[in-house]
C-alpha cells in the first residue's frame, strides 16, 4: 500500500504541474487577446481622428495595415496557443484518470486488508467462544 500511496503521491505533483501550465498558457491567451482588442481600438481611434484631420489621411493607410498583421500575427499565435492547450487538455484528463486508478486501488487494497483483519477477528472469536463452550461442556 506504500507503494500506491507513493504513485498517488507522484500522479498528484505531474497533475499539479500540468494545471500550472495549463493556467500559465491560458494567462498568455488571454494577454494576446487583449492586445488584439487594444490594437482593434487604437485603429478605430486612428480613423475617428483621420476624419478630423483630412491631411493625415496618408499615413493612416499603411497604419492600419501594420495594425491588421500585427492582429493577424496575434491570431496565428493564439490557434496555436488553442492546440497546446487541447493538447495539454488531454494529458490532463490521462493524468487525472491515472490518478483516479490508484486511488481506487488504494482503496480497493485497505478494504480488502480491513476485511481480512475483520475476517481474522470473527476467526479468533468463534474460537475463544468455542473454547469457552468446551470448557463449560466439560465442567458439566
């Protein structure tokens, strides 16, 4: 039991580890979404401001297309982001059913051991009781 209790022990600390990554790669999701949206309204602040002042018209152009790669540069970054993440998912889901296995074992194993205790107990009993009916018997 030792020994599950070890693998138990192990599969936590891997299953802990991989959460840890798991948050650390959606923290970086997040951020890059966030700049997308930041991008998204200096672009929108740069037009409202491109219709005010008619001669900066020249540059918003290409402004707005270094906006658009750089969102797109971004997006690229997040569908891979996303296929870390389903990856890390499914080691997740493997390590958590890993664990769940020898955490049942472990229970399987001190039931079977309080079992056997208990079985041991009823054995010892029926013999003192037995005794003693022995000892009664031969009395009379």
């Amino acid at each position: 039991m030792k020994g599950l209790s070890t693998l138990i022990r192990l599969s936590k600390r891997t299953l802990d580890e991989l959460r840890r990554k798991m948050v650390s790669l959606e923290t970086q999701k997040a951020q890059l979404e966030k700049a997308i949206v930041v991008m998204q309204k200096e672009l929108n602040d740069e037009v409202a401001l491109g219709a005010k002042q008619p001669e900066m018209a020249n540059f918003f152009g290409e402004f707005a297309k270094r906006i658009k790669q750089r969102q797109e540069v971004l997006r690229d970054e997040i569908r891979s982001l996303d296929k870390q993440i389903a990856a890390l998912n499914e080691e997740i889901f493997i390590a958590f059913t890993e664990l769940k296995k020898y955490e049942v074992a472990k229970e399987n194993a001190m039931k079977r051991a309080a079992e056997e205790t208990a079985r041991k107990e009823t054995i010892a009993l029926d013999e003192v009781a037995g005794q003693q009916f022995q000892r009664k018997k031969e009395k009379h």
